[in-house]
C-alpha cells in the first residue's frame, strides 16, 4: 500500500509539473505565436466536436495545453 501512495504522489506532482510548464510556455508567447495557438486549439475543439473518436482524446488535452485542470 505505501508503493501505491508513493505512485500517486509522484503523479500528482508529474501532473503539477506539466500543467506549470504549460503555463509557463502560454505566458511566453508572442501575441503571432498567441493567436497561432488560439486558432490551433480551436481547430482542435471544432475536430473534436466532428468526430467522437477524437473527441474523447483532445479535449483533455485541450484542457492540459490551456492550463485547465
């Protein structure tokens, strides 16, 4: 029981890393870069909402890239 909490511990703070990573880069683009990643992530929520299959796969990516938890 106590490798289990240790895992899950790890991978809170694997999920803390990433999301803080993300924000990180978000804060650091340039209002082009900005504006090339709004339109991308919006292509990805416009496929997303097309197809199930790929529904189920990107919107919780979405959420990661946008810093949504």
């Amino acid at each position: 029981m106590e490798n289990r909490d240790r895992t899950d511990l790890n991978l809170g703070r694997d999920k803390e890393n990433y999301n803080s990573a993300i924000n990180s880069f978000h804060e650091g683009l340039t209002v082009r870069q900005k504006k090339l990643y709004d339109d991308t992530v919006t292509t990805l929520k416009n496929k997303s909402d097309e197809d199930p299959y790929l529904r189920f796969h990107s919107e919780s990516d979405i959420d990661l890239i946008l810093g949504n938890k």
